[in-house]
C-alpha cells in the first residue's frame, strides 16, 4: 500500500509538454474520413431519390427542374443531417460525398444552413420559378 | 422503485444535483448517517426513441436506435443491425463481421476507460480522471481515424459495414493498443495500491455471489460478484466463436473488484482485437439488404460495455419495423444500487452508484411492474 501512489508520474510531467492542443490557433490534421458537409454533384444524377428515402432526419430534397432531361438541383439542409452518410452509400451514381475539409460550420443564424447544390443554370431557372416560395431570397 | 420506506428522515437528490451527470431522483432514508432504504425515480430523458422506430424505416432507424446512448452507441447499432439480419434471413460476410468486433471491442475500452475516470472523480480522485481520460484520447483517435468520429460512428449498413481498414490503419490500431495496454498496467497498479483510494473502494458496496443472481444484476457488476455471465460466451455472435473471449471473474464482490474485473476485460478485448487484426478474413464488405423484411419477430442478446443487451424487434412486412423493444443493461443494475447502499454512509453513496456504470439515457424507456 503506498500513499499517493500516483505521485511519481505527476512530477515526472512536470517536465513534459501538455497534452492539449490550443484549438482555433493550433489545427490537428484532420482525418481523411471525416465526416463534413455533404457535396451533390449533379452530372450523373438521374433524380431516383434512394438518397432522400433513407436520410434519418430528412436533411435532403431532391427538386425536378426538367426530368426528361435530367436536370436536378439538391436543397439541403445542414442543420438536420446527422452526418451519418447513409445516402452517399445508396447513390449509385457516385454523386454524393461528404467532405473532409468543410467542417466548422456554426453560425449566427439559420438561413447558411440551408444549401442548395446544382448546375449554375439549372439553380437561376427554379429560382425564378420558385421566387416566392424560397424565403432567402427577400433579404 | 420502492424497498420499503419506514423511516422519518428522508433525503432527497433531486434531477439536479452535482453528484452524477445525469438526471434521476432518488430519496435515502437516513438514520444519522448511515442509510437504510432506498428509493429511485427514472423517466427524466425520456425520448421516445422506440416510438420513433415506428415512423421510421429500417435504415432509419439504425441510426436514431445508434443514438440511444452516446458512449455505447455502436453496440447498440451492431445489436440492432444483426437483429435485423436475423429476421431477413441474410448474413453479413465474414470482414464486416470482423470489422463489427473490432469496433465493438474498441468501444469497450473506450467505455471502460471512460468509466474508470468518472468512477475516480466521483471520489476525488481528479488526477486518475484527468491521466484516464488523456490516455483514452488514442482509442478515440483510432477511432475517428478508421470510422470518421468519434461518437456514433455510423459505421453500420444493414448487411454490413460501411468503411474498411486499410493496412496502415491496423498497423496505427496495434499500436494503439499497444500503447494502451501498457497504461492500463499502470491504472491498475494505481486503483490496487493506492492507500486512500483503496479505503475508499475495499470492502465498499459488497455484493455476494447470491445476491447477484437473484436481483438479476449483468456485466462487469456481476462479474466482479463472481456470477458468470457474459454474452460473448454463452451465445456467440459476431466472430466470437472463432475469436473467443474469457470471462474475467472475481470474487471479492466490492467496488475494488469492479475497477478490477473491468480493467482485466480491457486486457482480453486489446488481445481480441490483435488476434483479429493479424487475422482478417478477405472479402467483401456488404451484401444485398431487402427494402422489405418478412414479417416475424425476433430477440437478440450481446455484449454490451455495461452488460446485457436486449433487443425485441417485430416485422409485419412492410418496410417500417413494427415494433422495436430495447431493454439497456443498466436497468438491470439498478437494484443492485438499492439494495448495496443500505447501512453504507451516505457519502458512499456516489461511488456505490458509479460501481454499477449507470446509463441514464439509456435507461429511460417505459417499464410496467406488476407486484407478484
């Protein structure tokens, strides 16, 4: 039995560095599988939506702007996905990934939480279809 | 749940309360300082998580049953995942399901060193929290490294697993538990010999063998009561049959023996995960999962950190689960706690708590207890 059994280590780190890392001034890597936002990329999209039928949280829409042409753009919304990837699994396409790099999302109010991904042209038409529908666009 | 209340002074802990991190109401009938009965109350994160399973489909509710509990969430995805295998008739290929164990097994020591820290700060003992959790930072690494975070890794697909290990991360993983292996000497060195410590774990909360198989109590609580219970080996699943584990058991029954037992069950799962990761079977990682399961029903018990995990889940066809009935393993251990703490002072209470690895989010589901 010893009084202050743990004595020895603690002196012994005394002389060692700390084991914490000074966050926002200090960055760790970052793990090349980390989960981060999900990036659409709508080349190969044929709009099947297996991706929206098995998301948790309902964090995906897939909307039409021409189906016979398979023109489709994503509304996503950052705040419900639970980054569980789950989706990009059922793309059969390879036009889901979730991205490594973009991670610290926080912020100050609600609206950068809602993303949409699409082809330049296609995002202006259902703009301007939708103009009334898409709360965004009054600031 | 009430023993049998007669005294007059009573003390209430109430939801808040600086003793445990979690909320729960419990009332100690006192006598001077020494408690006599005990009663507790649950139901404060109550979610619904199982009412939820209804509205949602099979592949969705894989990842709101992950969330059940935060520090053995891949437990509870694993044991949901083989289940619903079960009830489709398919089986995972045999490197998902060693994928699966390795995971199950890291997260055990995640769970335990975790334990390990919050039972020394719920004595005082800040330093072995601090040292503990610093040195559980490389498990949580691997982790993240191999799975993508840190909690809730999500590594779970219905017919498999998501992510595969590549050469250099099983090289990092055995050197993670190498390193591991040799803090965990250290650790139990420390809750073995340090003087005040042990005066505060020897011969604390004391449990016989009897009495631990008659509350019904499992996991590591029971082991360290000598009672041999332990799912990996009474029922194998995953790869348990072919990469066994054994029960670690000790005979002491009081709280030193829990630190005990539980550290011992670190040095067989690191030697587990190195059997695996030098023998990985080759192959795929997922096979064909049915949107739509036959209907039927069926039960599935593993291993969690905490002890037995039990999973009811019920198909009529559709592509929603029916019903899915999750019973944690700390519910179990609860009564153990009732009736450990009678003629204890009341400032073991904590630690007697703390003993038993309480969940309380896991906990929270509706019960009926009919009186016989």
């Amino acid at each position: 039995m010893r009084i202050g059994a743990m004595l020895g280590e603690l002196l012994r780190h005394i002389f060692r560095k700390p084991a914490t890392v000074n966050y926002p001034f200090v960055q760790q890597p970052v793990p090349q599988r980390l989960r981060g936002i999900l990036r659409y990329h709508p080349e190969k999209c044929t709009g099947c939506q297996l991706c929206m039928k098995d998301c948790p949280s309902n964090a995906i829409e897939i909307l039409t702007v021409d189906k016979p042409n398979k023109r489709f753009i994503m509304r996503f919304h950052a705040d419900r996905c639970t980054y569980c990837s789950q989706c990009v699994v059922n793309c059969r396409f390879n036009c889901l990934e979730m991205s490594n790099e973009e991670w610290e999302r926080a912020a100050l109010r609600r609206e950068p939480f809602t993303v949409m991904y699409g082809r330049e042209g296609d995002l202006k038409e259902f703009l301007k279809k939708t103009e009334l529908e898409v709360p965004q666009l009054k600031l | 749940m009430t023993i049998e209340q007669k005294e007059k002074f009573v003390i209430p802990i109430g939801p808040q309360h600086p003793a445990l991190k979690e909320p729960a109401h419990f009332e100690f009938s006192v006598e001077g300082e020494t408690v006599t009965s005990a009663s507790v109350r649950f139901g404060y994160v109550h979610r619904g998580i199982e009412k939820g399973a209804e509205n949602r489909n099979w592949a969705q509710t894989l990842y709101l049953v992950e969330r059940i509990c935060g520090i053995c969430s891949n437990i509870h995805s694993t044991t949901y995942a083989l289940a619903v295998e079960k009830l489709a008739g398919v089986e995972a290929p045999p490197r998902a399901q060693a994928i699966r164990q390795i995971l199950v097994e890291l997260e055990r020591i995640h769970s335990h060193m975790l334990w390990a820290g919050v039972g020394a700060h719920e004595a005082g003992f800040d330093t072995l929290f601090m040292y503990s959790w610093r040195d559980r930072e490389t498990v949580m690494d691997l982790l993240e490294t191999t799975t993508g975070n840190r909690v809730n890794y999500s590594s779970n697909v219905l017919g498999g697993v998501k992510y595969d290990f590549t050469p250099q991360q099983l090289e990092a993983i055995l050197k993670g538990v190498d390193y591991l292996e040799e803090r965990l000497h250290y650790y139990m060195k420390i809750v073995t010999t340090d003087e005040a410590f042990s005066k505060r774990t020897r011969g604390v909360g004391h449990m016989s063998t009897e009495e631990a198989d008659a509350l019904g109590v499992t996991g590591p609580t029971a082991r360290a009561s000598g009672v041999t219970r332990d799912m990996r080996v009474d029922d194998p699943y995953l790869l348990y049959d072919k990469f066994p584990v054994t029960i670690v058991l000790s005979q002491e029954g009081d709280l030193q023996a829990r630190f005990v037992v539980r550290i011992q069950e670190l040095f067989e799962s690191i030697r587990v995960i190195r059997e695996l990761a030098h023998h990985m079977p080759e192959g795929e990682l997922t096979v064909r999962f049915p949107r739509r399961i036959p209907e039927g029903e069926t039960v599935l018990e593993t291993e969690a950190p905490r002890g037995n995990l039990f999973y009811f889940i019920k198909s009529d066809g559709s592509d929603r689960p029916y019903r899915v009935k999750v019973r944690t393993p700390s519910l179990r251990n609860f009564t153990s706690v009732l009736v450990g703490v009678i003629n204890h002072q009341l400032a073991d209470v904590p630690m007697i708590l703390a003993g038993i690895d309480p969940c309380f989010s896991c906990n929270d589901r509706s019960v009926v207890f009919r009186r016989a």
